[in-house]
C-alpha cells in the first residue's frame, strides 16, 4: 500500500495537517518518535489568526473552553510591585475579526484536542517510530520511507514537522543557517505553587540586576504554574540544568519568598535563543514545515503559531494535488508564500526579543513589550506570490480599502437567508473549500455558473451576499444577508455596487473581480481546482 501523505512528528504542526488532510479524504498517517506522547507546556498557545484555523478546523470551541485569555501582567523589582500592564487591554473584536487576543492554553492540552479530532477521522498518532531513510520510489512517484526498527514503507508525499532537530531535514540535507546564542538562555518548567499571595489572576514576573523569574497560572489547574528564568550557573559561568532545587533557589533569590513553596517540577527544559530557517521547505516529494523549516526566538510567542499556518498553507495545496485537481506544482507556492513570512518571523522576533531585553533592564518594563499587533497573525499575506490574481495598476485600486489578492480575507457578521439566523462569512469558508462570493445583482450569472460547473462537491461553493434592501426571496442555498453593511465594506462594495471574490481555502484572497467579468474568476478557479473528471497526472 502507498499512503497519500505520510506526516512526521505529533506536535501542532503535524496535527494541523493531519486534521486538514483528514477532512479532505486523504489517506493519511502521522508517526512520531515519542514513546509516549509528550506533554510540553513551552507553547503558550495559539494567536488570533491561529486560533481562526482551529475555527476552520472545528476544535475551537474546546481550545477556547480549555484555556483562558491572556493575564495582566504585574512586575516586580527586588522583589516589590512597581508596574501592572494588559499588553490586550485596548483589543476588541471587530467586524472583520471576531478574535482579538490570543489565548492561554498548555501545548499538550491543545494536542490532546487535535488528537481527538483527529481519532474521528480514524487516524491515530503511531508512537515511537524514528524516520531513518527517505529515497525516491522507483518513476518518482512515491517516496520509500525507512524506519529504525528495519521496516520500509512508501507515500506519495512526506512532510517533516519534526522539529528543530528534524531527522527528515538532515536525510535531505538541507542547510539550516543561522546563529545560536549561547549567552541568551532560559529554563522552564510547569511547577506547582502553593503560595496563596499570589494571585492566578496575573503573570507575574520579578526582575534584579541578576536575573529574572517568571510565574504565568497554567489554565485549566489549581496549582500549576509555567515557571521561566535565567539559570543558574556554575563557577565557570556555564549553565546548570534545571532542577527542582535549582528552580526553588531562583525562586527565593529573584522573589524574596520561601523556596519551600514550589512543591513540583517537572517539564524541565533548557532554551537557547536560535534563530535559523532551512534554504528550502520542498525537495520532490518530501516537504518541511514548523520548526523543521525555521526557529527564531520565542518573544511574541510565534514558534508554533507559525508552524500551525504553515500546515494551513501546505494542507489545501496537498489536497488539491491528491485530488488530481491541480498538478504538484502547485506544491511550489508553498515555499514561495511561506518562506518569505518565516524570514519576516526570524527578523520581527529578533527585534522583539531585543526591545525586550531592554525594556526590562528599565523600571517598568516587562515581557509585554513582546507583544504588538503584528503578533497577532492578521497582517500576513502573499502579495508576491504567482498565485494570487493580478489586479488592474488603477489609482480607484490604489485607493481601495479592499484586500489585495493574497491578502487575508476580512471576516463580517451577516444572517443566513434561508434561516435568518446570525452567522459570518468565516462560516462560509469554513472546510477544505474554496469560496466564490458575489456582491449584487449583477454577480448572479457568475455565481450560477460556478455551481453548475463545480457541483455540489467540497471543491468550490458558489456564495451570493445580498444587501439589506435586496429581495432575497429566491436565495439560493448557502446565501447570506449583509444586513449591516460589514460584508460590503470589508470588501469595498459601494452602495448599490457588485463584485466578485474568490476566497483560498486558507482565507485568503485569490482574486477580485468586477460581477462582469466571469473569465477571470473561471480561469482562476481553473488554476486552482481544474475541471470536474480532470485526471491526476501525478499518480
């Protein structure tokens, strides 16, 4: 047997793309190393355009549910309060965002809920399997898969989410540049606190011109903490692997209260601030994504977030290929789109971590410096790349307050028109999809024209967004109603005005059309979805 897609390594990253795999009816395995599954805490959880994918991906509810928004943050030096900040406490949802924040929660608990949806699917995550050998399959159309314990198998695809370390990025001996800085250490750890003073309605964090501690409540807990600091060192100014005691004498140096308090550790882990990203996410059939592809420091919380969307990017792209509905490819646009944005995470995390470190050198200053707008996700997109439709170079375009092709797709709360409950256009794109909305009268042929060549499969759907004052009488199934206006202005549509968009599966914007022009929203979803019987010239 020869699996579609063969991923590697169980952390979100893998998760993400199994899951969105998985819906698209792919035969999907996921293996891991592990012996057991890990239970890391080092992620904080997911950021607000994350947090929009696990909404696609139906877990959202649960992470919400399991986790809690991000804490004030209070800031102690020696050992005294001297500051309170809420880096989120300006941050409301909008029309076109219904996330605003990111939100706490332990990366095994997040796991575990991605595990979860997934098993619905009929696939579970194989443990202690170690990826030993990949070579190409005889004609290149799959790979041979070699594993530690002698066994060989073959996909036609492997992704390698596996990791800084990843064994797959060294099989195919892809340079992973960058730099390590050896002065720049951390060790954590989820610790129990039996200290009643401290709040867990707060991360607290004690800065001296030592060092530093910092305590964040685990969500979900009574006692748990995620426990940060420098650490400590021996005579020759090495660092000490981190230890129960180790943590209970930092605790009592950089706080001033009894050690005894911390009464469990475990999690331990050391963290050097490394900043590399591999030359390329892609060879054949083998493809690399998370932290397998880049790392970078961890202010502004990024590392898995940046994994979760890269797997967002690939998912689609894997299934449109599987589905013989586009050739591999397609597969480029996946290092084109997302190794620019991991550049860009390598550099605004850097500045990040720098401005951090001195602003806590300063009274007052404190780990959310890390945080900006920009961490929050909604800004990416892919101007650049050859996938996106061009636009005409007019100065009313220029003008636009509408996305640009590659850009994300703004969400807005509309009704449905056949029930008139309250729904969003997120809703709409929700499911390995692509969406074709269409604004006013004169986008109907168009939308008719979509539905009768694409069908009623999972591969484009056709939706009409009426405005308050249109006669929604004969809406067609799947219609909704921009009874307050925020479809129309996310999207730049006048009063009385048409338009055409097409929307990616991942939630970005393919192509803006006028409602006149069928063509170029035909070719467009030709690119993407070829024609209904196109035979797959990749298996």
């Amino acid at each position: 047997m020869t699996d579609d897609v063969l991923i590697v390594g169980a952390g979100p990253t893998g998760l993400t793309l199994a899951l969105d795999l998985a819906r698209r009816g792919a035969a999907v395995r996921i293996v891991d190393k592990s012996p057991a599954h890990p239970r890391t805490s080092r992620a904080k959880g997911p950021n607000p355009r994350s947090l929009e994918i696990l909404a696609d991906l139906g877990v959202v509810d649960e992470v919400l549910a399991a986790g809690s928004a991000p804490l004030p943050m209070r800031v102690y030096r020696d050992h005294r309060p001297v500051a309170q900040t809420d880096p989120w406490a300006d941050a409301a949802p909008t029309p076109a965002a219904r996330f605003d924040r990111p939100w706490l929660i332990a990366q095994w608990r997040l796991e575990e809920i991605l595990r979860a949806r997934l098993a619905g699917h009929g696939i579970r995550v194989e443990l202690g399997r170690e990826v030993v050998g990949l070579a190409e399959g005889d004609g290149g159309q799959h790979v041979d898969v070699t594993f530690a314990e002698g066994r060989a198998e073959r996909a036609r695809y492997v992704v390698g989410c596996d990791g800084a370390h990843s064994p797959v990025r060294k099989l195919l001996g892809i340079t992973f540049d960058g730099t390590t800085a050896e002065d720049q250490v951390m060790v954590s750890g989820d610790v129990e606190l039996d200290h009643e003073d401290l709040g867990r309605d707060r991360w607290h964090q004690w800065f001296d011109e030592d060092g530093a501690v910092m305590l964040c409540p685990i969500p979900g807990t009574r006692t748990g903490w995620w426990f940060q600091a420098g650490p400590e060192r021996d005579a020759d100014g090495r660092p000490l692997a981190p230890t129960l005691d180790g943590f209970r004498r930092l605790f009592t140096r950089h706080t001033g209260l009894p050690g005894r308090h911390l009464t469990r550790a475990e999690l331990l882990s050391t963290y050097r601030v490394n900043v590399r990203m591999a030359d390329r996410f892609r060879v054949g059939r083998v493809l690399l994504a998370g932290d397998a592809a880049h790392v970078h420091a961890i202010a502004g919380g990024l590392g898995m977030n940046t994994g979760i969307q890269d797997a967002f990017n690939l998912g689609w792209k894997l299934g449109q290929v599987l589905a013989g509905q586009a050739d591999a490819g397609l597969l480029d646009t996946y290092e084109e789109e997302r190794l620019p944005v991991a550049a860009w995470t390598l550099d605004l995390t850097s500045d990040r971590l720098r401005a951090t470190l001195e602003a806590i050198r300063e009274p007052g200053g404190h780990l959310g410096t890390a945080m900006t707008p920009e961490t929050a996700g909604l800004g990416i997109g892919y101007r650049w790349s050859s996938l996106v439709g061009k636009e005409a170079d007019t100065e009313a375009t220029s003008a636009s307050s509408a996305p640009h092709p590659g850009d994300r797709a703004p969400d807005a709360p509309c009704r449905d028109a056949a029930t008139g409950e309250r729904t969003h256009l997120y809703g709409t794109f929700a499911g390995p999809h692509t969406t074709v909305l269409g604004f006013g009268p004169a986008s109907a042929a168009v939308l008719r024209e979509v539905a009768a060549t694409h069908g009623e499969g999972p591969g484009v759907r056709a939706c009409r967004v009426y405005a308050a004052h249109e006669d929604h009488g004969t809406a067609e199934p799947g219609s909704l109603i921009d009874d307050q206006g925020h479809a129309a202005a996310a999207y730049d549509i006048g009063a009385g005005g048409s338009g055409l968009v097409v929307i990616r599966p991942d939630h970005h914007v393919g192509i803006v059309a006028p409602a006149g022009d069928p063509g170029s929203v035909r070719e467009y979803l030709r690119r993407l979805h070829g024609v209904p019987g196109m035979v797959d010239a990749v298996r």
